[in-house]
C-alpha cells in the first residue's frame, strides 16, 4: 500500500476554528502539530505522551497530562485524535469525556482507518487477511471502521461528523471491478461505494452534540413503523440504532415487502399501540438517546408553532421565489444543518418523518414508494395543519440510486395531486403542471442560483433524467461564467469520459475537484486540461487563459490567501502556466 507521508495536509486544512489552544492526542504528533503550526503560528499546543499499544491505554491518559495534572476543562478551540481510536477497548466513553475540554466554538478532529479500503477486502476475498506494519493495519489495532461504522460510533458518543477529507490510493484492478458488478447488480450507488474501497484514511472535523450531553425529560413513547425489502440493511441500521435495544419504552412495526409506502403505514397504523407514529426507512440509524432528543424538539415545536400536522428532519419550503431546504440529518455523505429550527416547509423527505395516528389524513397507494410524504405535507395543510423539520440528528445512508419509479410517482402526482399548491419543490425534484416543466438547462440553473448542490446531485441521480452531452456541456460553460465551480464540477462528473477532451469540463474537474478536495478528479482534470490546452493556437491559449480561465482562478486564490490556506493556493497556481503566475 502506498503511505502518503503529507497526509496531515489535508487532515489540518479541515480546521475551520481559529485554533488558539490545541490538544493533540496522536501516536504522530509531533508531524500534526508541524502542520498544524504552518497554518496557526500563534497555537499554544498540548500534547499527550500516550503509549503504543491499546492495553496500556487507560481513560486517566486521555483526561491528564503527563504529571497527572488535570486538563484544563473548557479550554480548547481545537482536539485533534489520530491513530487513536482504532487503538481503544472502549471508544465511546473516551470520545464522551472529551466534550468537557472544548469551548464553546471549538471542534474535534478525528482521523481514522477504512477497513473497507479494496487493498484489506482482496486479502480477506483471498482468504489470507495480514497484519502488516503498514499504515492501515497492525498488531496494535484492536477495532476496524468503514466510513458507516465510524459515523455511528461518533453519533453515539455525542458527535457530529460533518466536512471530511480522505487519503486516497486509485485503484483498477479485476477485484475492483468485480465489486463494481457487484454494486450495479445490486443498484447501489456505484460511484460513492467504489470511492469508498480507494480510500485507506479517513479525517473527519467534528461538532458537539450539545442536545445529547442536555438534561432533558423523559421521551413518551413512540410507535416506529419500517417497510422492510432488505433483511440484512433493517439489521444493520435500524435494528441496530441503540434506542431500539432491549428495555426501551417504544414499539417497533416492521412492515416486510409492502407494496406501496401507504399500505405499509396503514398496516403499521393498524397494529400500533400509540398514538405517536415514526415512519422511517430501514437503512435510518438512531443514535443512543435520540428518542430523548427527538421528543425535546417535538415539544419545543408544538410550543412555538401552532397547528403542526407533521414533523420531519428533512424538506423544502416552497413559499418564497428562492426554495429554502432546512435539515438535521447526515443524509449518506452530507451533513445538512440549516440552524434554523422548527421551520416550517411544505415537502418532507421520506427518510423519517412523524405524526399523531389521531389525526392521520392518509396517502395515495398510486404514489409507490415516492413523493408519499410529500403528499401528506398538502392534505395537512389542506387541513390547515402545518409541516415542520425539527433538529434530531439521525444517520441516513441510503447506498441505493432514485429508480425509474420515481418519474411514474412524479407524472402521477402532477397529474392528479394538490395542484393548486403548485410548484411545491421536495428533496428530489420540483412538482408543477405539465406545460410548466423545465428544462434540464432551467432546473440546473435553478439549483446554482439557489445554491442547492446537494439537491441538484439527487437530481441528477434520478434514472429519468436525460441529457446529451453538448447539453450538459453548454451548462457547464455557462456556470462556469457565473463562477459556479462547485456545480460545473459534479455536471462534469457525469460526462468526464465522453467529452474529456472539452477544455471546460477538464477546467470544471480541475477547479472544482480542488475546492472541493476531490484530489483524483481534480491531478485528471489538470492533466486532460493540459492536453486540451496543448491543442489551441497561441491566440485561442492566451484567450481562454484570459477570459475563462483567470476569472475563476482570482477568486478562489483571494480566498485560499485569505484563510492562509498555502496548499491550495498552490494547488490553483499549478494550473497556470509558469509565465502567467
């Protein structure tokens, strides 16, 4: 395997908090603390020895200085963990006790190994699993995590893992594309899992959960209600989630193979002993003490807004010109946080919403499995109730693509369903009348001047969606104009392979790959740059460095120097020629 020896590059850049105090809990501090120190001269660092190997390890260690001084709580900005949580019998405890040393703005960052990189899953495909010396896998390892595993640990012990970056080894050989097969069969989203098995490091920046360190009342119980198609991803998630362990006050409701989301919550509605309903999806983790959470912010919302119908942790409000999507939620790889809570919306995602089996209004079977809770949001409003998200963290990690029942959901809905609520934007797509449709050039634009990158990358998923490629070009072009990196570049992923020679779309890669820190797709947009560049003239070079190329880089190097960021900027400046820089 190959050892990055500048992995802390990226690890430091993901510090977002003035880091006046740090605390540095790492077998390789003395290299954090190097990078840490170019990027924050003035930090005043705290180190603990700790020994290396996890028996030794004691929770006194990780709470005391060398001397046996106790550290200083409410002290540090910022606690960086690396090489450490792999090492520990009980994580969780330690991962808790490390909240009373951070102030108020402070974060923790976590770095830690991926057993799911395809180096480890050939040897065990292979039947010879190793213990190496190697920076992936020693002796001293006493616990393994893929990126899923890692968010649970961290959602149990009162974290929150939201921007994250990665060591990353490329891959292409016949395991990995075996496995490949594997996930298309399967219908999940090939893309994210065959990203996951290159990478052998993940590093996480990390915000208190301050709602589940509160002291807050008891949860009243609650009747959870899942429609079941895949045994081992309901044992995985929801079955798992610590607030459906042995002695809860709660009733769980599994519906196996349902044929539609509404009879499945009519079935579950039936057998329900409570009044309070939660329907959720099967691939939904909760947390430890989330039903605790959960019924806090229910409580809250009911006393500030009047008349609620329906609450969620994800949607849409549709109200105004500008669509607002508010959340709580980290939905696969994106941690949603809109601050601003309850707010009112007007689509719920389906992931997990709830309501009182009293007043429940129904929904159309004819739906399927999409737009169901979308549905209900209008016939509570066609009530006069509301539609509210409210702020419980859960873990959503779909790993499957939209289907194409999504297009015969949305064709039905806007052909039969709450017209005059119209256009009413959801988590997936925007729902108005027929001859109102936009275009793929009009939605993609809508999204950009919104800034919704996440909801355009859902929609893009949707198997409906259809565009060719001097479509999708022309777009790209065009936010590029408008200085729209982020969203150039996930357009550019779709077509990198048919139309990579385009010097925009290898200047979308290379740009956005970069601002983003997707560092494979942006060294490959470089390098097709280059080769693109290489086939103007002198005058077409001069001009497209001028005019395409100049406005876009200005910005994101005023921004890099701003936040002292030498690597990026370094980064962008390699995309200039030498007599341009």
């Amino acid at each position: 395997m190959k050892e990055y020896t500048n992995k802390y590059t990226d690890f430091v850049n993901l510090i977002s908090v003035k880091a006046k105090h740090v605390l540095v809990l790492s077998l390789d501090a003395a290299l954090i603390i190097q990078e840490v120190q170019k990027k924050f001269p003035d930090a005043v660092f705290h180190l603990l020895d700790l020994p290396p190997f996890a028996e030794t390890i004691t929770a006194q260690q990780l709470v005391s200085d060398s001397q046996g001084n106790s550290l200083p709580i409410g002290r540090y900005d910022c606690i960086i963990v690396s090489g450490l949580i792999e090492r520990l019998y009980s994580p969780s405890s330690i991962l808790k006790s490390l909240a009373a040393f951070l102030n108020r703005e402070g974060k923790l960052y976590c770095s830690v190994k991926n057993i799911q990189y395809h180096g480890i899953m050939e040897q065990i495909a292979c039947g010879d699993f190793q213990y190496t010396r190697s920076v992936l896998v020693d002796h001293q390892q006493i616990r393994f995590y893929t990126y899923a595993s890692f968010i649970k640990l961290m959602l149990d012990s009162g974290w929150i893992s939201g921007k994250h970056c990665f060591s990353i080894n490329k891959i292409d050989s016949d395991f990995v594309k075996a496995i490949r097969d594997y996930y298309k069969l399967r219908k999940f989203n090939e893309p994210l899992m065959t990203e996951y098995l290159s990478i052998y490091e993940f590093f996480f920046e990390c915000t208190l959960n301050e709602d589940y360190f509160a002291e807050l009342p008891p949860p009243f119980k609650i009747s959870f209600v899942v429609a079941v198609n895949n045994k081992r991803i309901f044992n995985d998630y929801l079955l798992s989630s610590p607030v459906l362990q042995k002695g809860h006050p709660h009733q769980l409701i599994p519906i196996l193979e349902p044929r539609t989301a509404a009879d499945a919550i009519a079935t579950g509605l039936h057998y329900a002993v409570n009044d309070f309903i939660v329907y959720l999806h099967q691939d939904v983790y909760l947390p430890e003490g989330w039903d605790r959470m959960f019924c806090h912010k229910v409580r809250q919302a009911d006393q500030q807004i009047a008349d609620i119908g329906i609450y969620g942790v994800y949607g849409v409000n549709s109200a105004s010109e500008r669509p607002y999507s508010s959340g709580y939620v980290l939905d696969r790889v994106l941690f949603h946080n809109s601050r601003i809570f309850p707010y009112e919306v007007h689509s719920l995602d389906e992931c997990l919403f709830a309501f009182r089996k009293s007043g429940y209004p129904g929904t159309d079977p004819k739906l399927g499995f999409h737009l169901y809770a979308t549905d209900l949001c209008c016939a509570y409003r066609d009530k006069g109730q509301k539609a509210v998200v409210i702020a419980a963290i859960c873990y959503h990690n779909s790993m499957g693509v939209q289907s194409h029942t999504l297009q015969n959901s949305i064709r039905y809905f806007t052909s039969t369903r709450w017209e005059k609520y119209f256009p009413i934007h959801t988590p997936v797509t925007v729902l108005m009348k027929r001859e109102e449709r936009e275009s793929f050039a009009q939605v993609v634009a809508r999204f950009a001047q919104n800034n919704q990158l996440e909801e355009m990358s859902r929609y893009l998923q949707q198997d409906g969606v259809r565009a060719s490629g001097e479509e999708v070009l022309a777009v790209v072009k065009d936010l590029l104009a408008e200085n729209k990196v982020d969203f150039a570049f996930v357009l550019a992923l779709g077509v990198k392979q048919a139309l990579h020679e385009q010097s925009h779309i290898a200047l979308a890669l290379a740009l956005g790959g970069i601002k983003l820190s997707f560092r494979n797709e942006a060294e490959y947009g470089r390098k097709k740059l280059q080769q693109a560049i290489g086939q103007l003239t002198v005058e077409e070079r001069e001009s497209f460095y001028q005019q395409q190329m100049t406005p876009l880089l200005l910005p994101l190097l005023q921004e890099a120097v701003l936040k002292g960021d030498k690597a990026l900027a370094a980064q962008l400046l390699e995309l200039m020629p030498s007599q341009n820089q």
